[in-house]
C-alpha cells in the first residue's frame, strides 16, 4: 500500500513537529502494511504562508538521508484565487495532491486544473468528501469525466461520513489515504480492514506504477 497523503514532514505546517516521531510513524506504516509514504505539506494556503518549496525540500533533504525511499515528498497544493504558482507532484510521479476552499465553489477550478494539465499533470482531489458543493450541478461527476482523481480520506469513511460514503458506493474513490497529522492517526491505521478497500487499493496500483 502507499499512501499519498499526509503531514507528517516535521515543523512545516499542522502536522508532526518533532523529527523523532517520523521514526515511529515508519514503524507503524509498516505495520500497517504500507511500503511508501508520500509526505505532502500544505503548499500556498492563506493558513500556512512561511511553507514554501524550498523550505519543503529542504526538511526533505534531510528525512531522506535518514530513511530512504520508504517517504516520498509531494505537497497539498491549495488552488486560490490567483495565477498557479509553483508546486511538488507526488514523488516523480505525474500526479499533483491539490486541496480547495471547503465552503464556496471556486469559479476558477477548472481553468486551474487545466493550467495543471497543461505542465503535464493530473489533477488528485484531496479528501473530496470535504466539498459539499460538488453535489451541486453534478460538478463531482463533470471532474470525474474530465479525468480528474478523487482521493477521500480513510477515516472519513471508517468513521462513516455520508459523503465519504458516497463515493465510496459509488465507485468513484481512486486514492485512499491516511491525511495523517499526527502519530496517533498513523497508529490508528494498524486497525483498518483494508481488505474491504482492495478494489480500491488496486486501482491507486495499477494508477502509481
């Protein structure tokens, strides 16, 4: 299993603050059954202004010293209101984690989107559960025709959230992952029956090769 998004880069954003932690979290990752994780920092959110990518890459620089493949560095690009600024794709893969605002429907999605295409990217919706909006118009189905990836956070459906639910019975989850912020959610994951995600986990596989 991978997971492709989490917060546990240490002293970035409102994840994991001590460097330590990063060793237990690995050790029960891999309890949990999962041979990669992508570390994916708030990237150009109003609420996090001192992350910037050099500050990501170099906390980076350092993790990977220690630990080796087993995390991956990527970032959770928020899409504002502004021209696209620069962003980390997961690991050298073509894919980019972006989040959006959670209460109003952003106008400028899918020319966003399309400037993310047009580098030659993906674009993987982190926890779409989130975005109540997309229900209206049919906008999650128009995103998912236009090729879009929807990630949705494990918990949220373990924890039975009607829209993580949703999508969950709809077919329509590409990604599921942790969203961890801290050790006890990596913990937690040791407790997740992942045999009932295996059509999922498959097909964020057969998407990650």
């Amino acid at each position: 299993m991978i997971d492709i998004h989490s917060h546990i880069l240490p002293n970035l954003d409102d994840g994991f603050e001590k460097e330590e932690h990063l060793d237990m979290a690995e050790r029960d990752y891999r309890s949990a059954g999962f041979q990669k994780v992508y570390l994916t920092p708030h990237l150009h959110h109003p609420k996090f202004p001192n992350v910037t990518i050099e500050r990501i890459l170099e906390k980076y620089q350092r993790v990977s010293t220690k630990h080796g493949e087993f995390f991956e560095i990527g970032c959770e690009l928020y899409l504002g209101d502004y021209p696209l600024k620069s962003f980390l794709p997961l690991g050298r893969l073509p894919f980019v984690l972006v989040e959006l605002p959670t209460t109003v429907s952003p106008t400028y999605l899918m020319d966003a989107i399309f400037q993310i295409e047009l580098k030659g990217y993906s674009v993987v919706i982190a926890h779409v559960e989130r975005y109540e909006y997309f229900f209206e118009n049919s906008l999650a189905r128009k995103l998912k025709d236009r090729g879009v990836f929807f990630q949705v956070n494990v918990f949220s459906i373990e924890n039975k959230d009607d829209n993580a639910i949703y999508y969950f019975k709809k077919d329509m989850i590409d990604f599921i992952a942790s969203d961890a912020h801290s050790l006890e959610d990596v913990s937690k994951l040791k407790n997740v029956n992942w045999k009932k995600y295996e059509k999922i986990l498959t097909r964020s596989s057969d998407l990650l090769k």
